[in-house]
C-alpha cells in the first residue's frame, strides 16, 4: 500500500504538475569540505578525488536566494553535510557565521529562513569548538554519525576514529548546549550489525548513555545505500516508482558544482554550477526533468549514480 501510495505521489508530481512546474526543493545539503577524516567500511566516497573546501562566495551566492528571491521560500532545511566532515573546513567557525548572518537578516527582513541541521562524525568537536558552535546559536540540530553498538565495533567499523574521543566530545556538547540553555537538538541515525536486535538493550554502557542524551535516533541495518559496495548491499524495492531525492532535494558541492542528492559521494551526476546559473534555476533545468523522467518509467538503470541506489 505504501508503495502504490508513493507510486501515485511521483506521478502526480511528474505529470500533473509537468516535473519542473509548481514544485521545488525543499532541501539542500550543502558540502563544506569534500574530503573525511574516517574510513568507515560501508561509505562509498572516493577518497583520492580532488580536494575542495567551500568558499565564503559560493556559499554567499546560495544563501543571498533567501533574502532576495521568493522562490527560495520552499526550503525547510540546510543540511551542513555530504560525503566530507564538515569539522575538517578550516575557517569552519567563518563559514557558520556567514550563516548566522544570513539567519539574522532574514529574520529582520521578515522572510523565511530554512532550519540548519550538521551532521559530524563528532572525531573533531572538542569541547571548545562546541563552546564556539553553541555560543554562535545559528545550527538547529547536531546530528552525530556513530554505529556498532560497541567501542570495538564502533572503531572497527569507522577506520580512524576512537571510541573514547568520540563518548567525551558527545557529552561535552549535551552540557554546554545545557548550560547555556541553547534550543540546539542532537540526534543520530546508527547502523546496526545484522545479527543484533534494533534496540539498546545489548549495547555497551556507554552507547546506552550516548543515545539517551539525543531528542531522538533511529537504528537502521547496516547497509550502502548508494548499493555501490556488494558486501553493504540491500535488497531493492522493485515496487517503487521515482525517487524522492530527486524530487525535493539538492546537494551544492564545495565547488560550486550542484548534483541531484545525498547519495551522491563523488559528484556522478551534476548538472550545473551555482557559479554560471542560479541555483532554482539549476533545479528547473532539461537535464534533471529527464532523470524524474527515466524513473517514471522505470528506468532508472540508465542513469549512472541511480543504477544500483537502494534509497527510493
């Protein structure tokens, strides 16, 4: 039923509404840094490609949309992630404060601004750094990315990280964003060994303590969802028609560079750059239109970065 209810949706959207007409993004990641400080198992970035951070002009390009063009007004979120950890963007704290700015002008402007969640390994938020991020007040929600259910797992799962840096950064940032009585909500979405039962009740102690400071999380089976790794692969839904990615969301790359959503790691399918063309206009463009086309009709097989995706 689920699935012929979203079947129905993706075809409204397309033909009744004509796919580029009457609709828009109503989310857009944006990418600070493309590079990661982990080597998780199942993540499908490519860790040799060129190396980009954003620039204040690029993402100044994207948010002076929200002050001057009401088409702008259908984005609910920021997400501050892709493939790269933000944290690793060295004039990170600049970067937010031009968010801030944005954040601020709309408000005193009286126009709509979009929530700002960032999602973090959580490797690189020292307690100072949370000090700065909470005392700046301009991210909605943290999302901090940790798996396994245990330190062993944890660390073996994300090459490169420590369970211990992990555990003390987490609770620093739930006390300050306390002590400072800052609306900042946490949140996490885990992936689970398949053999474990998708609950707290087997994990180690300090995993149950880490689950309970966030306002909420979700435990999923560990997978790949861009199904580009064989061994983190998971069965597709043969029964969905389009992908709802690719209808409502956007990802800006460092670069400028704009692809069509999140699962895409190593920028396969870009259509434009924010630098040349408007990025509303970006999202209206033939190129995307024929993607929403091709899953329409099945045929999503034809498009390089949507062959093997198991999100939709």
């Amino acid at each position: 039923m689920q699935g012929l209810i979203y079947a129905l949706k993706y075809f409204y959207y397309y033909k009744v509404l004509g796919g580029n007409k009457g609709m828009s993004v109503k989310e857009v990641n944006i990418e600070f840094n493309s590079q990661c400080n982990l080597r998780c198992q199942f993540c499908s970035l490519d860790h040799f490609k060129p190396k980009h951070v954003i620039s204040a002009e690029i993402l100044e390009k994207l948010l002076l949309g929200f002050i001057n063009d009401k088409r702008y007004s259908s984005v609910k979120r920021l997400n501050l992630y892709n493939g790269g950890e933000v944290l690793l963007h060295p004039k990170r704290m600049e970067m937010l404060a031009i968010l801030k700015k944005y954040k601020d002008l709309a408000k005193q402007k009286g126009r709509h601004f979009p929530e700002i969640h960032m999602l973090t390994n959580g490797i690189l938020l020292r307690e100072k750094l949370s000090e700065e991020i909470i005392a700046l007040d301009v991210i909605d929600l943290l999302g901090i990315s940790f798996d396994g259910g245990t330190p062993e797992a944890f660390e073996e799962m994300r090459t490169n990280a420590k369970w211990d840096i992990f555990y003390n950064n987490v609770k620093a940032f739930d006390r300050i964003r306390k002590e400072q009585n800052n609306s900042v909500k946490m949140s996490a979405i885990s992936c689970i060994p398949g053999d474990k039962s998708r609950s707290l009740k087997w994990m180690h102690p300090q995993f149950q303590e880490v689950y309970k400071l966030l306002d909420w999380y979700e435990l999923r089976r560990l997978h790949n969802w861009a199904g580009d790794i064989e061994e983190f692969k998971v069965p597709q839904k043969k029964h969905k028609i389009g992908c709802s990615l690719l209808m409502e969301q956007m990802v800006l790359l460092p670069n400028g560079d704009v692809t069509i959503c999140c699962n895409d790691l190593n920028s396969k399918a870009v259509i434009g750059n924010i630098l040349e063309t408007d990025f509303m206009d970006i999202y209206k463009c033939e190129e995307r239109v024929r993607f929403l086309k091709l899953h329409l009709q099945g045929k999503k097989d034809q498009i390089p970065l949507c062959k093997n995706c198991e999100t939709f």
